[in-house]
C-alpha cells in the first residue's frame, strides 16, 4: 500500500513537472537566443505534443517510484526532466546548453556521492574519460571521412557527464542504448526518405536515451 502511494504520488509530481516543462524550454530558449544573439526559432507546442510531454514525464516518474531506492527517486525524475528539456531544446535549437549539462553534472555528482564510495567515483571518471574519447574518434572519423564534425562539442559534454553518472557499470547499456537508439532512427528514417547518409541531426535525445536505459536496466537484469 505505501509503495502504490509512492508510484500515485511520484505519478503525479512527474506529471506536474511535464505540464511545466514546455515553459521552461521556452524560458531557456529565449535566454539562450538573447546571450548568443541567435533569433528566436518558430515554434509552438499542439495539445498532443504537450499531452506527450506529460505522459513520458509522468510514467518515467512512475517507473522510478516502482523500482529505484526511495531516498533515489528525486535524483531520477531530475535526470528524466533533464533528458526531456535537453531534447526539445536541442531539437527546437540546435544546441545542448552548457547550463544544463553543468545542471546534469552537479546533481549527478551528488547523486554519485549518495550511492557509491571514491572507488566508485573514480570508476565514474573512467568512465566519463572514456566515453569522451570515444566521442571525440567519432567526430574526427566523421570529419576525416564526410569533412562535417557531426558530433559537435555539447554533445561530447553531455555524453561524458552522463558516462560520470551511469559510472563503468553502466557505460554499456548507455553505448547500447544511445547506438540502438540512433540507429533505429537513422534505418527508419532512410526507409522513409527523411535522412540520407550525409544528413545531421540533433544527438541530445539518443544519448539522453541511452543514459535513461543505462540508469533504469540494471533494475530489470538482475
């Protein structure tokens, strides 16, 4: 019974946060824009598209409630916003905020701190190193071959940050989770014409998803 309480409560925070979240793009948008002297992009959000918002965010809460420590549930609902508000702005503006990367990074220092001892923060740092040297090959293949950088610096930024957080236990399933989830969109999106081999695309979503696979996995594996 307290643990339905928790799911219903923590169903329902999250479904709160999403109601919120397109006025917080909005808010970082603008900031954004004004500090980089960029206009404005049009855009707009439909009744579907926040109703959506508010589903994922509210069943990622939920999912959390049912099966993350208690004392770690505020920390996973802050990753899940973060991977939502990360992916529209990326999407709407073509760029991952350095603000909320910094953001990512110090709740999940303290997250770290909460569940590991300072070998499982130095594993973290590993891992952090390791992710960004393999983003940071990936670009230079991908200039050397293309002469186009594709993975751009926010998103080595982000990627490591959320390396540091998953820490070497988890690197896996993010490095799976972010190359299933590309690749599901690039074979998708080459079927239907909307991508060719040299088109570009935001990455914040597939790597925001691959770290939310490599938080949420190890509960559903053990």
């Amino acid at each position: 019974m307290e643990k339905l309480a928790l799911i219903l409560v923590t169903t329902v925070a999250g479904a709160g946060i999403g109601f919120l979240i397109p006025f917080i793009v909005d808010k970082i948008i603008i900031y954004k824009c004004g500090k980089t002297g960029k206009p404005l992009p049009k855009y707009g959000y439909s009744y579907l598209g926040r109703a959506i918002i508010i589903v994922i965010s509210a069943a990622l809460a939920a999912l959390c409630a049912d099966c993350v420590p208690p004392i770690q549930i505020i920390f996973y609902v802050l990753f899940a916003t973060a991977a939502i508000i990360g992916t529209i702005i990326d999407n709407k503006l073509q760029i991952i905020p350095n603000e909320l990367v910094l953001a990512l990074l110090a709740v999940g220092l303290i997250y770290r701190l909460l569940v590991s001892d300072f070998k499982g923060l130095l594993d973290s740092l590993i891992a952090l190193l390791i992710v960004f040297a393999i983003f940071a090959l990936a670009a230079a293949a991908t200039k050397f071959i293309s002469k186009n950088i594709g993975v751009g610096a926010g998103d080595m930024k982000l990627a490591a940050v959320a390396a540091f957080i998953v820490s070497l236990s988890g690197m896996f399933y993010f490095l799976i989770g972010l190359a299933v989830s590309i690749g599901i969109y690039c074979i998708g999106g080459l079927i239907l014409k909307t991508l060719t081999p040299k088109s570009t695309f935001p990455m914040c979503g597939y790597i925001m998803a691959g770290f939310l696979i490599a938080l949420y996995i190890p509960y559903f594996v053990k």
